[in-house]
C-alpha cells in the first residue's frame, strides 16, 4: 500500500501495465484505496511471470501437437475406409474389362459406398447375362448355319456317287439353300436392329389395313395347311408405324400361328386401337417359357420338330421392329391356343386419325 502521491509518482496513469526500475521490468496493478489518498499496487517481475507461464506454454504447445497427429491419424483412417471400397469397385471393373466373370462387392460402409457397390452389382450382373446371351447365340448361329450346310454337303455327294435320284437331292438342297437364305437375312436384320441402322419411318395408319393385307398375303399357305384365318376388327384401330416394317413383324406371327396351328384351326387377327393380336388354336406355349418367348432361338429349339420353316429368330426380330417403332411386342398362351400382340404408340392428335394413311404395298 502506498501514499497516493507517491503511487502516481512512481506510476503511469494506466491501472496495469509494465515498467522498468532500476533496470528491471516488472508487472503492476494498481487500486485506489476506499479513503481516497493511498492506493494498492501488486508488483512483481516480469521474469518470475515468464518463468510461472512456461509451463503454460509447454503444455498448451504439447496439447495442440498431439491434437494435430490424433485429427491426422483420424483423417488418414477414414480416407483409408472410403478409399478400400472405391479401389474395390476400380480393382472390380479393371477384371470385368478384361472379360473375367465379376466378382460380387460386399454392401458396407457409408450410405453412398453401398450404393456404388450396388450399382456395380447390379451393372455387373447385367453384363455377365448379356455375354451369357451373346455366348449362347453364337452356338446357336453356328449350329443352325452349319446343319443345312451339312445336309447340303451330303446331298451334293450322294448325287456325285450316284446314291441319289438327282428330284430328291435337288429338293433337298433347294430347301436347305433356302433355310440358309432366311436365316442370314435374319441375322442380317438383327444386327441392323442392333446397330439402329434399321430405317423406321413412322406414319399414321390403320391396323385393320395391315391385318387385313397379311391375311390375303397368307391366305394360300393356310389353304395349303387346313387353317382358317379370320379378321375380327371394330372400328379403325390407329397406330403410329412404319407400315413395311410392321407387316414384316405382323406376317411372322401369322406364319408362326399357321404352323403351329393343326389342320382345322384357326388363326384370328384382332385389331384395336393401338394394338394388333394374332391368335390361334394351336398348342400354346408353356407358361414358364413365356418371359423367354421372345428370346433368340428360345423357342425355336424346343419346339422345333420337323425344322420344316423358320430360323428362330423370328420371334427377336418381331420385339425388336415393334420396339424400334417405339411399341413392344407381348405374349399370352393357354392350352387352348398363343396369343401374341404387337404394341404401338397411338397416333398423337384426334385430327391426324382423321388422315389414316391406307398401306400401300412398297
Ligand atoms: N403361335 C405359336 N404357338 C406355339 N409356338 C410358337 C408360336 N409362335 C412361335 N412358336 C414357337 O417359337 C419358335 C420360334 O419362333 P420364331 O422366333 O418366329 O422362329 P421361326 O418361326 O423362325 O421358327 C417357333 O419355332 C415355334 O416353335
Ligand atoms: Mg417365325
């Protein structure tokens, strides 16, 4: 405690601060007494707070270094457990390019990990079906070239050797060339329509036209097999198609359902607005084979007794033009007989039905 005077002599005017006496530095604090005429000073030297403080320091220092390796570590082994299944995914798809089968990835980690090793999943899944399929139709391309090849080959011998009467192996070959003939112009067909090379040019038309132009274009082969075909149309049944493409797809149908129709049969053309189904009284098609119906070569080899027409394909391309089209094409069967249906978008305003366009034969 000190004389106010003296205080203010020895003090700056600030409460607290720093100052040097006699060379050394100190730190004060200054308070006025309650009478008014004497004041508190706290001092103490600056090297005594330093060396109080140090510890301080040391520990503060040591704290936010140990901070930094523990947030270091923490961020290095959490970009480790997001980097594990995203190199998964990369090490996954670097197989898959190569045409190695595609191994499954665990769903684990974060929300968008387990999403992206789905997507991978379900991507890889698809693809291994698709060269499955892809597989699968190469062997059945092959068998179904080299069969007709073969006949073809042991006619054409048999005739050298004299074996044969020259009618019968030319019949065959005839057939066989034929059956050739088809199923490369199928293959054809399909690889336009995979390569959407096929040119579709839609117009507004009238189903019942084109039921009707197919019916007259299979009306001697189906005198030839005992089939009856039958149009059952109500009114016009608009649809937005390319006319030529459409027949090719419809005339398939009818060809199927008068061949697989016995004799006495019949095959109905039903047309409404938007969609045209052919149906018959055949044998049907099994109901577990129906989602593969329209596969190629699905059908073909189960069903395919005598191999007296068709290539397999038919059915492919028939779903395939109909989708080109922007339609689809469905199938329903019981033991009573196949129902198969053609799709189509309808056309898009009420004035352009009033401009159907009538087929006409290209
Ligand atoms: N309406 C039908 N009823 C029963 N089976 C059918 C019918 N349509 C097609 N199939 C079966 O599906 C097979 C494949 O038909 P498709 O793809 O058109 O080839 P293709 O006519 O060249 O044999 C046919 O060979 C036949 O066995
Ligand atoms: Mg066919």
């Amino acid at each position: 405690m000190l004389p106010m005077q003296q205080a203010r002599l020895l003090l700056p005017d600030r409460p607290i601060g720093r100052i040097t006496i006699n060379g050394h530095h100190y730190l004060y604090a200054t308070k006025a007494g309650t009478s008014g005429r004497d004041a508190v000073v706290l001092l103490r030297t600056a090297s005594s707070v330093r060396a109080e403080s140090r510890p301080f320091w040391l520990a503060l220092a040591a704290a936010g270094g140990l901070g930094c390796l523990l947030a270091a570590a923490v961020a290095a082994m959490l970009a480790r457990s997001i980097a594990r299944p995203v190199l998964r995914v990369a090490r996954a798809s670097s197989r898959l390019a190569v045409g190695h089968d595609p191994e499954v990835l665990p769903l684990a980690g974060p929300r968008e990990l387990r999403g992206l090793a789905d997507s991978f999943n379900t991507m890889a899944g698809q693809l291994a079906r698709a060269r499955d399929a892809e597989r699968s139709f190469l062997l059945s391309v092959s068998h179904e070239l080299k069969t007709p090849l073969t006949a073809i080959r042991g006619y054409s011998e048999a005739l050298d050797e004299g074996v044969l009467t020259p009618e019968r192996a030319v019949k065959v070959i005839r057939t066989e060339a034929a059956r050739l003939e088809r199923l490369i112009t199928d293959l054809i067909n399909l690889a336009r329509l995979d390569q959407q090379r096929f040119e579709i040019h839609p117009v507004t038309l009238d189903l019942a036209e084109i039921a009707r132009e197919s019916a007259t274009r299979h009306a001697a082969r189906a005198r030839e097999l005992g089939v009856r075909i039958k149009l059952q149309q109500g009114q016009r049944a608009p649809a937005r198609a390319d006319p030529d493409r459409l027949l090719q797809a419809v005339s398939n149908l009818v060809e199927n359902a008068l061949r697989c129709t016995p004799p006495g049969g019949t095959v109905t053309l039903v047309t409404t607005p938007g969609q045209l189904t052919v149906k018959d009284t055949g044998p049907g098609i099994a109901p577990d084979e129906i989602p593969h119906a329209f596969d190629r070569f699905f059908l073909y080899r189960r069903y395919n007794g005598d191999r007296a027409v068709g290539t397999g394909l038919g059915l492919a391309i028939v779903r395939e033009l109909a989708q080109a089209m922007g339609g689809d094409a469905h199938v329903a069967a019981s033991s009573t007989g196949a129902q198969f249906a053609i799709c189509l978008p309808l056309p898009e305003s009420e004035n352009e039905n009033d401009a159907l366009h009538a087929f006409t034969e290209s």
